[in-house]
C-alpha cells in the first residue's frame, strides 16, 4: 500500500515526480478536474488546522472528488474506539485517509492497519505535505536547491524534520539554528538517516546556535513557531528559550538582499517573527500557502492515481 508518511520513504526522483505533478496541476486546473471523480477522501485532524485542512478538502473537491472531515471531537481516535476499527472501517467507505495526530505512531498504526492510502498531514515528528509545498515554493523563487544556503530556526519538531528529510535527499545546504534542548527527535534517527542521504545528494546539514552567524549570505531564512500545537503549557519557558532565534531585520540584513522568508504558519507575530520581516517584500508566506493546495492536490493524485497521474 502507498503511503505520504514521511519524505524519508521517497526517492529523490519520485519527490521530484512530486513536485513536478503539483506544478502541472497549478499550472493547469481544469486538465485535472476529473483526476479523481468517485473518489472519497476522509479528513481526521486531532489538532486544529487552517492551511492543511483546507488545501486537502478543497484540493480533492477541485480533483472531482468527495471529501469529509471529522473533528477530533466525533472520532477520538484510540478512546471511542481503537485505531485498528477506524482504519479497517475507512477502509471499506474511503479511498484515502488524511491524518493529522498528535503522536507519530498513532499515524505509523493507522497505516500498517489500513487497505486505503494515509497521508500524514502534521504529526509530532514530520509535516511532509508542507515541505512538499516548500520546496515547490522555493523553487519557484530561487531554481535549483542544490545551489541554495537555507537557514531554519524554530522548534525543532515536525517543520524541521521535513525540511531536514527533503534537504538530504534532494542536495543543499541547511543549516539549523535552534536552542540547546529544542532538537528533539533531531540528534537520533533523523539525522543518521539524513547522514546516509546527503552523502548520496551532496547534501549539507549542519547545526549554528547563533542565528545571526547562520543568517550570512542565506537564500532562504524559514522559522516555525517556538510553542508547537500540543506544547502551549511551555510556551513562557520556550519564549525565554528562544529570544535569541526571532527572524528580524537584523537577521534579514545579514541574508542576501533578495533573500525569501519562508513560515509555514500559523505565525506567532512578536516571537519567531517580526511584522516587519513577514510583511516585507522578501516574504513569501503566502506563497507557500497557495502551494500548500496545489501540493496536496498532486500527493492525493500521485496515491490514487499512480502511473495514470500524468497528463
Ligand atoms: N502550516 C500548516 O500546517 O497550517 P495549519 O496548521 O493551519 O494546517
Ligand atoms: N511546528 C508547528 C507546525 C504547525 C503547522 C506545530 O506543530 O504546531
């Protein structure tokens, strides 16, 4: 079974496939209006979502299919009934599930327990239908990724993961600006893995604590939030933690003057991010957030579709 769970399960061939099919669809809507008429998509969010829901359930909708969403209230995943009944009943109504967890295994078990394609839509360790996005994004603005200096700072959690996936699979150089003890999930797996990756890309991901050394020269400065959806009762310890991490003009001056400032939000104006910067000329916040539909569209294509996804 075909799964969208984590960027590390791609080629650096079928990310590009990826990316190549969302620039299609974005280039061309009605070529693919019918893409997947008769089709039914389910939507299962346990955290809140603006961009992700919207860019899933209108993508499917404006592919010719049906979609419906459950609130994390109705389908209480594990508590109202276990994942195993939920994923083996979608499975004779649905064609593909789109999940947004809290942890990772819930996602991980949902899967392995499915008959229906699962796309991870946020998960404690990886937002990959984001970076998806972003790397289409950044494309767009800047051409080949090989060549680009990309700084992240920000929690160092599920944005980031993706990032470093993508990165070392597709070449680059990314460097992480992020507070002692906010790497969870970044010193272990993610990184052996991401190791192995970049010595096949050319890929180089490093670490730089100082954010404002990092920020040199780069092409592309991206930041999450400091607080994670799930980790609010930490937010007056994080915003201490990470004072020194906030992309401001200072940190944009240092960047190279056509730099792109990249957020996948929701943005915590006043912490990771100033005013000033996201509202600049050198944002491309909302960019990224149209490519977050066209993205999704091209990942429930790509699953239900497979070799008949190209036009
Ligand atoms: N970037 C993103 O995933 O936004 P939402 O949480 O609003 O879906
Ligand atoms: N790291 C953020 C991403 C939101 C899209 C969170 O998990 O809340």
């Amino acid at each position: 079974m075909n799964h969208f769970i984590a960027l590390k399960y791609f080629s650096q061939g079928e990310i590009e496939k990826l990316i190549d099919l969302a620039i299609k669809i974005k280039s061309n809507r009605s070529l693919y209006r019918d893409s997947l008429k008769g089709k039914s998509i389910g939507l299962i969010f346990e955290k809140p979502s603006l961009r992700t829901k919207t860019a899933f359930y209108i993508g499917a909708v404006q592919l010719g299919a049906e979609a419906i969403y459950y609130t994390p209230q109705e389908i209480k995943i594990g508590e109202r009934e276990s994942v195993g009944d939920i994923a083996g009943t979608f499975s004779v109504y649905l064609d593909a599930v789109v999940l947004r967890t809290f942890s990772h295994d819930t996602i991980l078990e949902f899967a392995k327990l499915s008959k229906i394609p699962i796309v991870n839509a946020l998960s404690d360790f990886f937002h990959p239908s984001q970076v998806l996005a972003d790397i289409l994004t950044i494309k767009e603005a800047k051409g080949d990724i090989k060549k680009l200096k990309i700084v992240y700072a920000g929690d160092g959690n599920n944005v980031c993961n993706s990032l470093i996936h993508a990165f070392s699979i597709l070449g680059g150089n990314l460097t992480l600006s992020i507070p002692k003890g906010y790497g969870y999930g970044l010193k272990n797996k993610v990184l052996a893995e991401a190791k192995a990756q970049a010595e096949i890309s050319g890929a180089k991901i490093s670490f730089n604590p100082s954010l404002s050394e990092a920020a040199k020269g780069a092409d592309v400065l991206y930041t999450d939030v400091w607080t994670s959806m799930g980790k609010e009762s930490e937010r007056k310890k994080r915003k201490k933690a990470f004072k020194n991490f906030q992309i401001n003009d200072k940190i944009l001056k240092a960047a190279k003057s056509d730099c792109i400032v990249m957020h996948c939000l929701p943005a915590h104006r006043g912490e990771e991010i100033t005013d000033s910067v996201i509202d600049s000329k050198n944002s491309a916040v909302f960019k990224q957030a149209e490519n977050r539909l066209h993205a999704a569209k091209a990942i429930l294509v790509y699953l239900l579709k497979g070799n008949k996804a190209d036009k």
